[in-house]
C-alpha cells in the first residue's frame, strides 16, 4: 500500500511540452508511472511523449479519468494552473515550481480549504511510491519497496536519506517532499496522519528545517495520537537568526523555530531525533530493531 498515489492513480501533466515538463514526464513514464496525458493551453489535439495532449485540465478528466496532476508550469502561471485543477475537482494535485509569490499562494491555499482536493508542494521534489509510480523529479533508482514513510521539506535531504535507508536494507512506502516555501499545500502534520494510517508504513522519518511551526505541530500530534516510531532530523543548527537558509520558508523568526528548539520539543514527544543526516538510515534501523 502507498499514500497519495497507488496502481489505480491516473495522471496528468500540467505544462507537458515545456523544457522541464517534458525532461520529467520521460523520466516518469520510464519510472512506469501512469501519465495519461498532458495539458498545455492552445495545444490541445496534439501528442507528446505518446500522450494526448489537452487544453484544459476537464478535459482531460473527462475523457480519460484523470485524477493526480503534477504541475511544471513557470511561477507566474502556476497558481493558476493549481487553481484550475482545484475547479476540475482533481483529487491530488502535486507542483513542483518554485518561485511562485507568496500573494499568489494565499490565493490557492483559500482555494484548497474549499475544496476535496490535496495540494503538495509548491517547491518541492513530489511524491514517489516505489514500485508504483514517480510523480515529480525524485531519483528513482536510488528507492526501494517498503515500509518506512519518508516526509521532507528539503529535496536533497529526501535524496540522502533514501539512499542511506536503501542501503541498509529498509525500502519505503511512499516519500513525500512537502516543499519549502513559506505557504504549501500539505503540512508535516498532514503526512504524519496519512502514514499513521497506512496499514504498510511501520514507521516515518521527518526531516524538517528551521523556520516556521510545521516540526512542532506535527511532534505534538505525534505524542498524543501517534501509534508507530518516528524517527526526525531538523536542518540548519548554524544558521544565523534572521537569514533566509536556502528555502524561503527557512528563516528563524524566534526561539522556537530554530533547529535546537525544535529538536528538544521533539525529543519531549518521543520521535527520535538524529543529530546529524549521515545517520538517518543507522538509527532509523536501530529503531525498528527495537520494535521487533
């Protein structure tokens, strides 16, 4: 079993026959990912890659069922390309633009709480079930089936945990990269309950970041309802107070956004706090040795 995407999950590539759009939807398709079809406005009737292409997001539900969309689409056009899969009623909506302004995604989040649809991202590497499919950029090669649950603000952090829980010897059930902006769809704390239900995830790791509350919120959900071991990493212990850290979203703007707060509230919680990223996948292990 997976979250987000399964076998069933048929999708959709918003800005098909761009640069990236194409780069990334024939890395997806020789992935063995589902793509049906492509939407580009002012290109509908076409092919591309072997897929239809449309120009509307309805239409392409409409005659072939749709229901993921993975968006490569430039930042001054992709809230409008998320807002148009909120209207199609698109169940999960996955962007990976970065750079799309702050204002614009006040718009889409008021958007997303009206509606049924889950957005991931924006900024963010997607959503890869191993086995099952690839919805974004993430190397595929470096995943393997199984259960534990990865969920990252950081893409390449997602990357080296992966590699390191592949390695010795533990496969994931499903990695999510939520993003690093400021404002995104899903939260720490959204994919933290979707693991915890997951009947073939036995346990999570969390990497976040400094900056903002998503680490916290999710670490208290986790003392109090949390039902399987998670294991977390907070990147940024040197970063200096004030000083956007490569992502948007990571910039401390008090005491309990920086790292070493936000590992302490974790550890208070019961996640396992690694202290350094070369060590995810050791103590990850270790942990489900204990299970056992």
């Amino acid at each position: 079993m997976s979250i987000l995407i399964n076998k069933k999950s048929k999708i959709l590539v918003q800005g098909i026959t761009g640069k990236e759009g194409t780069f990334h939807t024939q890395q997806m398709i020789d992935y063995g990912t589902n793509i049906v079809a492509g939407v580009t406005p002012g290109k509908g009737g076409q092919n591309h890659l072997g897929k239809p292409v449309f120009n509307k997001v309805s239409e392409a539900m409409n005659e072939l069922g749709a229901n993921v969309s993975v968006i490569f689409v430039p930042p001054k056009f992709a809230s409008s390309a998320i807002i148009e899969s909120i209207d199609s009623g698109i169940d999960i909506i996955i962007c990976i633009t970065e750079g799309i302004p702050v204002k614009d995604m006040t718009v889409v989040k008021r958007k997303l709480s009206n509606s049924n649809s889950i957005l991931v991202g924006p900024n963010c590497p997607g959503v890869i079930s191993p086995g099952i499919g690839k919805v974004g950029i993430m190397p595929g090669f470096i995943h393997s089936p199984g259960n534990v649950g990865v969920i990252s603000r950081s893409g390449t952090l997602t990357y080296e945990a992966v590699d390191q829980l592949t390695k010795v010897g533990l496969g994931q059930s499903t990695c999510i990269g939520i993003g690093g902006d400021p404002i995104i769809g899903t939260s720490m704390c959204d994919a933290i309950k979707m693991f915890m239900k997951d009947n073939d995830t036995s346990a999570i790791v969390m990497i976040g970041e400094i900056g903002g509350e998503m680490e916290t919120e999710a670490s208290r959900w986790i003392k109090d309802n949390g039902t399987k071991p998670v294991i977390g990493f907070i990147a940024g212990k040197t970063a200096p107070k004030g000083r956007t850290m490569g992502h948007a979203g990571a910039i401390i703007g008090g005491e309990s956004e920086t790292a070493a707060m936000k590992m302490s509230i974790m550890k208070e919680c019961g996640v396992y706090v690694v202290d350094s990223p070369a060590d995810i996948g050791k103590v990850t292990f270790d942990v489900l040795n204990l299970q056992k």
